[in-house]
C-alpha cells in the first residue's frame, strides 16, 4: 500500500512531498529533505527529524518539537548527523558550538537520545565491508525482522541512551567545503524508544542559501 503526505508547511516543514510506504511491519519513508546552512545559526533551516514519522522541523521551531526530534543534521566543514542529547554533550566543542548555543536557547524540553552509525571518513564507508550494511542491500530491507537481521553484521554497541553519537555524511576535499556524498552503505539507527532503522542516502545539491540533502528511511513500526 503506497500513500502520499504533504505536510503542513506553517513551522515544521520544508515544502517536501514525503511518500509513506508501508511494508509488513515497518515504515517507509522516501525523499525526506532537509537542508543545512554552513553558519549552523540559520533558524529557516529544515535541519530536524523524526524518524518514526518521516516529518522534517525547522531549526526555529526546535522547542515546540523537541519531543518528536531523533536527528540534527548540520554543517562543519563536511556535513553529519547528531542526536539532539550529542549537541548538548559536546556543548561548544565537536564543531556545533553555534548550535549548541541555539538549542540551549530555545530552552528545549527533551533531547532526545539513541544511536546512530558511527562513520568519519569516506573510506569508512565501504560496501564490501562485511561489518557494514551494502546500500544495494536496501531493496531486501522489507520487515522488522530483516532490519534485525540488517543488526547482526556488528559495527558498533546500539543503545537508546547514548549520550554521544554522530555519523559523518558528507566529507570534504577542499577548503571545508562538503563534497563528497558517503552513500555507498546504509546507515543503521536506534531510537530513544527502541525502534531500529536504517537511513539511505540519495542526493547533497549546494543551494542559494546553502546546501539540502534527501535521503529515504525504514524503520520498525512501533510494537
């Protein structure tokens, strides 16, 4: 069964038309966008997610939301994605001071926290890596039990209480400037309330204003 959502634009969305699949036991969420600006302090940025539900937040409207939010993505040189608790850890160093200080601001509610798959370095991101999950590995990727199975291959200690945890998605060759997409393996995540998933990236395009990326998401469906 396929289903089509336009979300509501007013304080949560960027304009993006998210397809919601739905599978045996899981959710499927295709061309998720969001995008990133490299002063980390742009509030229009639609820079959060949930991804239980596939919806993208704008920075400005973090504490409204804070309870929904799994991931922060956002721009230092290259460009990588953070539990909201990881920005709070690291505070003014990890390269997200600028954030940190917005988020601190805002007086957020909750930081939520979880795991995501630690990656820092292109070749890091190697599908034959019998460790790592191949991207074209994604069209298997049907039901809870095989993102259990997606689980099995190793690659680090997944809990829902990490306070400190980020992946690296996109690097850079020259002048910290982020061009260099890791999508060749999918990465695997675990939410603050124990649902496991596995992210695929597709696109990064710089823009007028900055950059935005698109990328698909599976995930348990709540039991």
């Amino acid at each position: 069964m396929t289903k089509s959502s336009l979300w509501a634009q007013e304080n949560e969305t960027n304009k993006n038309i998210t397809e919601l699949v739905t599978y045996n036991n899981i959710d499927y969420f295709q061309n998720v966008k969001v995008t990133m600006s490299e002063s980390q302090d742009n509030i229009e940025d639609s820079c959060l997610v949930n991804y239980s539900t596939g919806k993208v937040f704008q920075l400005k409207d973090g504490a409204k939301y804070a309870d929904q939010i799994d991931g922060l993505f956002l721009i230092y040189c290259g460009a990588a994605l953070y539990t909201p608790q990881t920005i709070i850890t690291c505070g003014g160093s990890c390269g997200v001071s600028r954030m940190n200080g917005i988020i601190v601001e805002q007086k957020w509610k909750d930081y939520r926290r979880g795991t995501i798959e630690f990656m820092a370095f292109p070749r890091d991101d190697d599908p034959t890596n019998n460790s790592l999950v191949a991207r074209n590995s994604w069209s298997a990727i049907t039901s809870s039990e095989t993102i259990e199975d997606a689980f099995k291959k190793g690659n680090g200690k997944y809990t829902v209480d990490n306070d400190y945890t980020s992946s690296n998605i996109v690097s850079t060759t020259n002048n910290c400037k982020p061009d260099i997409l890791m999508n060749k393996t999918l990465r695997r995540f675990l939410t603050q309330d124990g649902r496991k998933g596995l992210i695929r990236l597709n696109s990064f395009v710089a823009t007028e204003k900055g950059y935005s990326l698109t990328f698909d998401i599976k995930i348990q469906k709540s039991k």
